[in-house]
C-alpha cells in the first residue's frame, strides 16, 4: 500500500510537471549513462524486442499514446534514456514533420518519436556570425543561446567566451560553436536550467529538447585573427551567414572583408544593427548608407531588405541569394530578438549534406584532443558518408608529414556530448581513436578520417579567379596561403593556363605580353585562370569539386579544385 501510495504521488508529480531534485538527477545520470546511441525510441524499441522476448510490452511502451498528461508507459531503460522524448514525439506530429519513425495502421494516429542524430544532420541549421570587433558577436550568441538579456558590461558574452584572455580582453581569439535549440511551433529552448536557475543547459540537454536546431559559429573580429576568420568560414560548412554592424560607428574595413569572404564562398548573408539602445539617430543613418552602399556594390549584388514585422520574414524566406535582411537589435532591451529569432527558425536548410550518405566516409578534423582514459579524440565535420563506431570499425586517419595514412580504429563517437554509435554525414562530431603514443604525436589539424583509398597530393589544379580589389599581381612561383576546407598550407603556382579572354571579355593585360612565352602571364584583379599550384610544407587530402581560397595577408581570389594530377595511395 505504500508503495502504491508513493507511485500515485509521482504521478501526480509528472502529470503537474513537476519533478523533485532526486528524480530530476538521477534523470540526468540515466540520461549520460544508459543511452547508447541518440536515436530514436522506436529504434530503441526495436533493439530491446530482439533481445527480450517482452515484445509487446515494449511496443506498448514506446508507442506514447495521447493521453492528457503525455506520459508513456515506458520501462526505466528508455524513460531514462531519451527524458524528452515524449515531448518531442508530440510536437513533431503535430507539424506533419517526422523523422525515425514506424511503420503504422493508415487509420492510427499514434505520436511517432524524433531522432536526435536526425535532428543534429537534416535540421540543423549552421550560421557564421562574424562583424567588426567592436559589434558584439558573442554577446549576441550568448543572448540568443542563454535566453537571457546582456547587463551592458560583457555579462552575455562572458557565459560562452573559452579562454581567460578572452574573457578579460573581451575579444574573441578562436572559432567557437553554440547550439541553440528550437521546438516545433518555433519556440526558443531556454538556455537555463529549470532546477538550478544561474547554471546553463549542456548541449546534449539542448539536443535532446530540440526538433530544429541552429549551430551558430562565433568568429573573431580583430584584423590580427582574420586568418583564423577565414578558416572557421572555408571549413564551416556555413548555410547563413550573420553580419554584424555597430549602428554607433560606420563600417570598417573589416566588415567589407568579411561581407567579401562570405559572398566569395557563396554564403547568404543577413546584416544585423546591433547596440540601438540609445544609439543617436545621425549615428544609425549614417551607418546604415554606409552598410547599403556595400550591399549594392557590384561585387556584392544584394539588395537591402529592413525586417520590421513578421510579414516581412516569409517575403524574403525564399530570397536570400538576392535580398540581404536587415535587422535592429539591443542585446540589452532585447529589441529586435525576436524577429531575428523567427528569421532563424525559419530559414531553410541550404546544404543538403543528408544527401551524401551513399558516398564514401569522409570525416574533417577540426581540432584535437588528449583525454585521460580514453585517449585521442579528434573532433570535427562529417561530410560525407556513414560509419558505425566500434572494435571493427577500421579507418585511416591522415595525411602525415610525409604522405602516409595511419591505420586505427575508431573506438566511439559523440555528437553534441551525447555517446553514439552511428554518425552520418551533416554531423559535428568526436571520435575516440586507438592510437599509440608515438602516432598520437602525428596527428594535427586539416587531416581527414577515411574509410578506404585514402591518397595523398602535393599538387593540384584550380580554376581561380582574382577578385577586385588593392592591386594583385599574380604570375609564376606566386606564393599564397592556401584555405581548402579545413585544409590551410602555403602553396606556390607552378603553372598558369589563361581561359578564353575574349570569351570572359578581359583586357590584353591580363594576358602575357606580345612576343612573349607563357612565363610571362599575369594575372591581374577580375581575371580568371587554370593554376597548378604546389604545397610548400606536405601532401594533403584533396578531390576534386572542393572550393578553394587562397591569400596574402588579404583575400586575393577564389576557385575551385578541378583535378589531382598524381594520387599516390598510402597506408601504413
């Protein structure tokens, strides 16, 4: 009798909503510990069915029938392993949009559960937010992903900042990456945590409430970091782009930089007016003339579109390649967040990376790290691809320093902190490797995680085109820094082959000059041209179809990788 006493009492509870501090921890610990793989119940469901024999039980378990309070019947296994669950599965029926889920009765109207993995590839949204230095980027993430209003004194941006040099200068040195969760109806997940009201959701807590989420990257502004800049953009995998401007200040150079970069890679881009609160009115036009004049530029092509009601999102949804949007924010009245919130919600996945599943695996290291007990992990971007993680999961994680591949194995994956056993192309994602201590010392940034054939090149040829600009003169032996992906190394030109000049309508210039031989070509700003360039340091991973950028001091020209002339296969 007291035990059925104390199950009524918990109902009570859960239907309420409301849960005491023991059950919501050991809640949590369920959730970090019993859940091998952010799928979705019904594949949870399937698994335990083949290996118990309490197949309806488990069917009845997970089918989470609509019922006033939303609970489930469910075992503690997968109560404990997917605590949102049920109310995912709820809101993704009630928007027709559904991922993970079973086969039923044409008449039935069951609630079918969402898959985090699915959640994390085909919805999620990746958004590079960069401006000048002084235009507020990580105070704006930091308002945006914690819910919460910016004090005027660094509050905000303090809560997402990764290093203390960060935090006491206030500028951002390195490219970071924040989640910030969705429901279905278009509601923001608070970034606090209900129980412990100063401390932040984890991303694994995000992910798991969410049924769209934007993964928004936060970039350094200073001229000093402009390298570290471009690269977070080249290998990014950026569907949008946030431009921020200081509406106190006109436009720097900077921010032309970065309208520059993100435009060469093909990037839509929205501008977003930040510090309005108490902004002085000749102040705001100026700066506004100034962001507009870029905007038209011809090398730009965009034409300004100032959000001021929700009408004017679903106008330029299906635009963005033609339409710059135009926000007025305060991170500190909160004025303006939440049409940028809804602009966000809604915007359509660009890259289509769930499409590049049937192709072989191919994983971007981004960074990596030592950690005690389990040893190399690597994180980074999966672009194409699938891999099952385990003791036979054999992989080839390179090139090294002179060319070669290392055979491992990849032991177990995460994504957003959440231990998987499956991850597919479109993913953020770690990797647990097993390597020696010796070859740990060979890994390094720009290496890729490969499944079979992997090769290795110094050379490789381009279509480039020069952009306009300060004066570039480009000929033979060039030397430039090279961004391909996650990929950045110097690179000389060893080849130069003009394309059709009268074809493209360029000046005689451009070309070598009269009596001439071919070592006499320059290239000059708005000329296009084949190049074979060389890597000055070490082979790498190159295919053809990446897009390139290459650069001296500042960005000089785009292109794309049109071939590899020599592959060498090598696997040690």
């Amino acid at each position: 009798e007291e035990k059925s006493a104390i199950d009524i009492a918990k109902t009570i509870r859960k239907e309420a909503g409301f849960y005491t501090r023991c059950e919501l921890t050991v809640q949590r610990v369920e959730t970090h510990l019993l859940d091998p793989s952010p799928v979705s119940l019904s594949v949870l469901a399937k698994k335990s069915s083949s290996i118990t024999d309490g197949t309806e039980e488990t069917k009845d378990a997970t089918s989470l029938p609509t019922d006033s309070s939303g609970m489930g019947n469910a075992n503690g296994s997968v109560e404990g392993s997917s605590p949102h669950g049920l109310e995912l599965s709820s809101e993704s029926t009630a928007t027709g949009r559904t991922i993970g889920e079973t086969k039923t009765d044409s008449g039935n109207d069951e609630e079918k559960p969402v898959s985090i993995s699915e959640t994390l590839s085909s919805r999620n949204i990746r958004v590079a937010v960069v401006g000048n230095v002084d235009a507020g980027k990580s105070t704006l993430i930091g308002t945006l992903t914690t819910s919460g209003l910016d004090d005027g004194r660094g509050r905000s941006r303090t809560s997402i900042m990764k290093h203390r040099h960060e935090i006491e200068s206030g500028r951002t040195s390195t490219a970071t990456s924040h989640l910030m969760g969705f429901r279905s109806n278009g509601e923001p997940i608070g970034g606090r945590d209900q129980i412990r009201a100063n401390k932040h959701k984890t991303e694994d807590e995000v992910a798991r409430e969410s049924f769209r989420i934007v993964t928004l990257m936060d970039l350094a502004g200073h001229e000093k970091y402009l390298k570290t800049t471009i690269h977070g953009v080249s290998s990014g995998m950026s569907d949008y782009s946030l431009i921020l401007v200081n509406s106190r200040h006109p436009p720097t150079h900077m921010t032309q930089h970065h309208l520059n970069l993100c435009c060469s890679f093909g990037i839509p881009v929205i501008v977003v007016f930040t510090k309005i609160d108490g902004c002085p009115e000749h102040a705001m036009k100026t700066s506004k003339q100034e962001v507009f004049k870029l905007l038209r530029a011809p090398d730009i092509g965009k034409k300004p579109f100032v959000i001021r009601k929700e009408q004017d999102i679903a106008t330029c949804a299906g635009k963005l390649h033609t339409l710059a949007p135009v926000f007025d924010t305060s991170c500190v009245t909160g004025e303006g967040l939440d049409l940028l919130r809804k602009m966000l919600f809604s915007l359509p996945k660009r890259r289509r990376h769930e499409n590049k599943r049937n192709r072989p695996f191919e994983f971007l290291v981004e960074d990596i790290f030592n950690v005690p007990g389990v040893g190399s992990v690597v994180s980074g971007f999966v672009n194409a691809g699938e891999l099952s993680v385990g003791a036979n999961s054999h992989v080839f994680v390179g090139p090294t320093d002179d060319g070669t591949f290392l055979k491992t194995v990849a032991k177990s994956a995460h994504i957003a902190r959440i231990n998987t056993g499956h991850i597919t192309s479109g993913q953020s994602a770690c990797l647990a490797l097993s390597l020696s201590k010796d070859l740990r010392k060979k890994l390094r940034r720009g290496m890729v995680v490969l499944r079979n054939s992997p090769t290795s090149t110094r050379e490789f040829d381009a279509e480039i085109c020069v952009l306009k600009g300060e004066g570039t003169t480009i000929r033979r032996s060039y030397q430039a820094y090279v961004h391909i992906l996650n990929v950045r190394q110097s690179a000389f030109a060893k080849n130069i082959e003009i394309i059709n000049n009268n074809v493209l309508g360029l000046t005689p210039s451009h070309g070598p000059p009269l009596g001439d031989d071919d070592d006499g070509i320059v290239l000059r700003p708005g000329s296009r041209a084949k190049v074979r360039f060389e890597f000055a340091k070490r082979p790498e991973y190159i295919r053809p179809g990446m897009r390139m950028l290459f650069r001296d001091g500042r960005v000089r020209g785009v292109g794309i990788i049109t071939g590899v002339p020599e592959s060498t296969d090598a696997a040690q």
